[in-house]
C-alpha cells in the first residue's frame, strides 16, 4: 500500500473543493424549536423563534442559490498502514479426551418418587388431620375439604357437618390425594439429583411455597368451596410437612448411575449387551469355520 502511494504521489491534487462551512443551519433549527416553545410558554419566545427561522432560512439559502458556496482545502496526505490480528483460543491438551457428560451423572431410581411420595402424603393426611382436630371441625375435615368441589351441597353445611365422615368424600379423596402424592414424588425424585447440595431447602420449603402460591391463585375457579374454608397457613404447614418427608426419604435412597455412556441402540432396547459377538469374521473362510 505505502508504495503505491509513493509511486502515484504526484497524481494527488494540493487542494480540493469543499462546501463552505456555514451557521445558518443552526441557526433556523433554534428558531423553530423556539417557535414551539413559545406555544407552552409565552407568545414572545415564539416571535423571536420566528424571527430566527426566517433569518436562519434566507441565510442558508443565500449559501446555495444561486450557486453553491465552496473553499479550497488543502490535502494532507497520510500513511495508512494496515494490520490484522487473529486472536486465539488455547486449548487444554488432555480436556479433548475427555467425554461430554450429560448431568446429573447419577440419578434416584421411580421406587425412591414412590417411596418419597407415599411418606409425604402420609404425613400431610396426619398434620391435616391433627388441624380439624384442634379447631374442634372433627378430624375428616381436611379429606371433606379435598373433594368438596365435587359435592356442591357441602357448601351449605357448617363446618360442624363438614367434618363428619362421608362415604362418597372418603372414596374420592383417597385416591385423589395418593395419585398426587405420587406424581409430586416422583417429581421429586426426578428433580433432586439436579439440586444435590440442598435437597431439604428445595423439596421442603421453596417448591411447597411455590406450589401453594400457584394453587392460592387458582383455587377460586378449581375448588369455590375449599377457597371459602381452607386455613392457609395450616395448608402451608402441611405442604412443607410433605415436602420435607419426601425430600428426606428421597435423598437417602441409592442412587444409580445414568447410561449416558451406553449405546442408543443398547438403550433403546434394540440391543442387548452381551449378545453382540466380539469378534467378526473377516472374510468367508472364517464364516465356514
């Protein structure tokens, strides 16, 4: 580059013709903001706005008709020298023999959800059960409440009456509270080995708030009548109750380790280790043999 400039220097001319530089841009620019301004503030600002944009405008104008305005400056050649850089990434030399993991490398098995579930639930029947208990409602208060959107009728009854035995609740409840309990297990099961650190904090108080936040702005259009009787600190309670049962049972079950490492045909049950021979024939005479 430098000696191209060099050889055709003489090709460069010592001046070159500009548009002069002028004011009156800035001038009719303030006069019009001046003019606006003057619509909020005082007839006054926008007279001298006025004045401004006219003088501004003739101003310019005078700049380019009828011929445009020019100077001559003068060239000042400059040397311009090129340069790249390529930045790098180092590599570590034994992190490319390294497999990718895919986490978490070890996980809790369905039975430790199961066995997490079933504990949960089991405690949080007891806690709900010691509330209607000691708020004199009668201990089938809580299970009456789980069902009640599906008996419109308990609306009408005093609590007195809603925590006396029902045959119909105690079916529907029963199976409605484990399948729950099970599916928020396995849940946990699923989740823990992800929040390995502090499994207790996670299962036991940050999801059981989250979900009773969830189901506290859900519940007037799922359950009108549990809505209007439930104690929501006794149903916080028994959440973190739950939580923290399952979350314990959980965490002390085995864990087993993922089959990340394992082929997909092997995984996917096309496969099966073992049957695979370990050597191949290389050619029809070994076949025969």
């Amino acid at each position: 580059m430098n000696t191209e400039l060099s050889e055709h220097s003489s090709d460069v001319p010592q001046q070159i013709e500009m548009p002069a530089p002028t004011a009156w841009p800035i001038i009719l620019a303030s006069g019009l903001t001046l003019v606006f301004l003057g619509m909020v503030t005082a007839a006054s600002v926008s007279i001298l706005g006025a004045v401004l944009a006219v003088a501004g405008a003739a101003g310019w104008f005078r700049n380019v008709l009828p011929e445009q305005s020019h100077e001559w400056v003068p060239v000042v050649p400059e040397h311009i020298t090129l340069q790249t850089s390529r930045e790098t990434v180092e590599r570590i030399a034994t992190i490319s023999a390294v497999p990718r993991a895919w986490l978490p490398v070890e996980i809790y098995p369905v039975s430790a959800g199961i066995k997490g579930g079933l504990a949960g639930g089991a405690v949080m029947a007891l806690v709900a059960t010691l509330y209607g208990i000691l708020k004199g409602n009668g201990m089938w208060y809580a299970m009456n409440l789980l069902v009640a959107g599906a008996f419109p009728e308990m609306a009408r009854e005093t609590s007195r009456q809603f925590g006396a035995f029902n045959l119909n609740a105690f079916l529907i409840a029963i199976p409605v509270h484990l399948v729950i309990s099970l599916m928020v297990g396995l849940l946990y099961g699923a989740m823990l080995p992800m929040f390995s650190r502090r499994p207790i904090l996670l299962g036991g108080f940050i999801a059981p708030l989250l979900w009773s936040g969830l189901i506290y702005g859900c519940l007037t259009n799922i359950n009108p009548v549990m809505n209007q009787r439930i104690d929501w600190p006794w149903f916080v309670l028994c959440q973190i109750a739950f939580g923290i049962v399952a979350g314990l049972v959980v965490a002390v079950q085995e864990r087993i380790s993922t089959r990340q490492n394992v082929p997909l045909m092997v995984r996917m049950g096309i496969e099966v280790e073992g049957l695979i021979p370990e050597h191949q024939p290389e050619n029809q005479e070994d076949l025969r043999r």
